[in-house]
C-alpha cells in the first residue's frame, strides 16, 4: 500500500513539474544586470513560466519547499547549482534555460532573506 502511494506521489509531482517548466521564459535573458529593475523583472517572469507551478505565486511553497527565505539558508551559487543540477525531486534545468537566465533568477531568489 505504501509503495503504490509513493508510486502516485511520485507520478503526480512528475507530471505537475513537467507541466511548470514548459516554456524558455519571457525575454532573451541577454543584458540581465543582477539587481537592476529590468533583471529583478526578467527573473521574475522567469520565477512565474518555470517554477511558479511547484513553489508557489508567493514564493510559499507547494509541491516544492518555500522560497521566501531561501537567500538566508543558501548563497546564489548554490541556489545556481540546485537550479541547474535539480535534486530531491526537482528537475534540472539546464536544457530549459540559459546560463544568463539561471544566474538572475538564482540572484533574484538568493535577495529573500
């Protein structure tokens, strides 16, 4: 019974991940200042078409942990490398991001302390 649960769990945050990480994100990603209006604003819009799905519209978690404070427990490079690499059931996302863009939404994310 618990394995046919797991199994389930494990479909479904398959199929809700997959279906959070479907687009590139808005913008080129090119020219992304970290801090700046124009990058905070680019990261977001990537935050929304990438991982809005799983850690929620207000940073507060979900099927994913809460990323409200992340910046408090994790420094942007390794925020980068989670975002990169994926783990603990959160897929990579290097073939669905550029390097420019994964380093501004990691920055962006890295300032909620």
């Amino acid at each position: 019974m618990k394995r046919s649960w797991m199994l389930v769990v494990g479909a479904v945050s398959l199929a809700l991940a997959l279906a959070g990480c479907g687009s590139k994100g808005a913008g080129g990603g090119e020219g992304q200042g970290q801090g700046t209006a124009a990058g905070t604003t680019n990261a977001q819009a990537l935050y929304k078409s990438n991982c809005l799905a799983c850690h929620g519209d207000q940073l507060q978690g979900g099927m994913g942990p809460k990323l409200q404070k992340v910046g408090a427990k994790l420094s942007a490079e390794q925020i980068t490398a989670k975002v990169q690499n994926g783990g603990g059931g959160m897929p990579a996302y290097t073939s669905k991001l550029k390097p420019e863009e994964i380093q501004a939404l990691a920055a962006w994310l890295a300032e909620n302390k």
